[in-house]
C-alpha cells in the first residue's frame, strides 16, 4: 500500500469550518462526534494551559475555497472559544474519493487499541491524564500514605486499597 502525499500548513482558526455536513454533497458524512460539556471543558482547560495546536494538528479538506476540518472539530471549536488564532493543519489531499474521506473523519475520531491501566496507575498523574481527557475507572485521585485510594470526585466510592502491585488489581471500598 502506498503512502498518501500531504502537506501541513499553519492556517488561521478564523478560516476554518467545522464539518457540519456541507460536504455531503460529494458523499462525505457531517462529523458524528459528540462531547460531554465536562469533557468540552477539560479540552478548553487544556489549551488554555498547554497551547499543543503545533504538534497536534487538525486534518482539513479544502472545498470550493473553503477549509473544511475532518480531524479535530472539538479542538477547533474549543481553540475559536478561547482565541488561538493559528493552527498547524494536515491538508488531505484534494482528489480523494469520498469513502476515503468518511474513513478519515472515523479512523480519527476512534481509538483501536486498549489502554494499558496498570502502566496509567503505576507510571502516570491521575490528575494530568484526567485533565488530559483520559477516562480511568477511578478518575482522579491521589494515594495516601498507605496506599489508599483517596477518590477527590467520585462521591460513591469511599476509598480504594491497593493491596500488592504484583497483584495489578484493586479493592473498592463502597459506604
């Protein structure tokens, strides 16, 4: 399989368009990704203390002159919120089909593999990969001196013990 050809540029956020369905036309499918508002919140959060949009780039497609985004529509909306005025774009390019183009904005918005928790509770901040937009089973949370679990905002939850780290599992204390 060959590799496709792209280039990225550093375009203006002002110049940019959500996908919200006006490609449809040449049979590619409005972006289908939803947002929690606590989870929009942790993106804008996020930008707002590390400005990423360099390294993290949206993926755009260029139709009838204007720069529709298949990759990164809440990182765009959340950058239009906040003021960030220039983004580094990959821009697809323009003669794909459209099967292509819908596969894009899924393969995107999708995640094949499987988080490794027992490296994110051993090797990771809770809190950063919280902020992060990480779901971890416990959420945010700190280890006391005794290696109990002190959960900060899951309330059903009293605490979790770790009982052995060899064990790579926990025990949940519920009130």
């Amino acid at each position: 399989m060959e590799c496709t050809e792209t280039k990225t540029l550093l375009l203006n956020v002002a110049d940019l368009q959500p996908n919200e369905g006006q490609l449809e036309s040449i049979g590619v499918h409005a972006n289908p990704r939803q947002i929690s508002e606590a989870d929009y919140a942790k993106l804008v959060s996020s930008l707002r203390e590390k400005n990423l949009t360099g390294v993290l780039p949206l993926k755009v497609y260029q139709h009838q002159g204007a720069w529709i985004v298949l990759g990164g529509n809440m990182r765009l909306r959340a950058m239009q919120e906040i003021g960030i005025e220039k983004v580094s774009c990959i821009v697809v390019p323009g003669d794909m089909d459209a099967e292509s183009l819908n596969e894009i904005i899924i393969k995107d918005n999708s995640t094949f593999g499987t988080w490794d928790m027992d490296a994110l509770a051993n090797e990771w901040d809770a809190d950063k990969l919280a902020a992060w937009g990480v779901d971890t089973p416990l959420g945010a949370g700190i280890l006391d001196e005794n290696g109990n679990y002190q959960a900060e905002d899951i309330t059903e939850y009293e605490q979790a013990q770790i009982l052995n780290p060899e064990d790579e599992y926990i025990i949940i204390t519920c009130s």
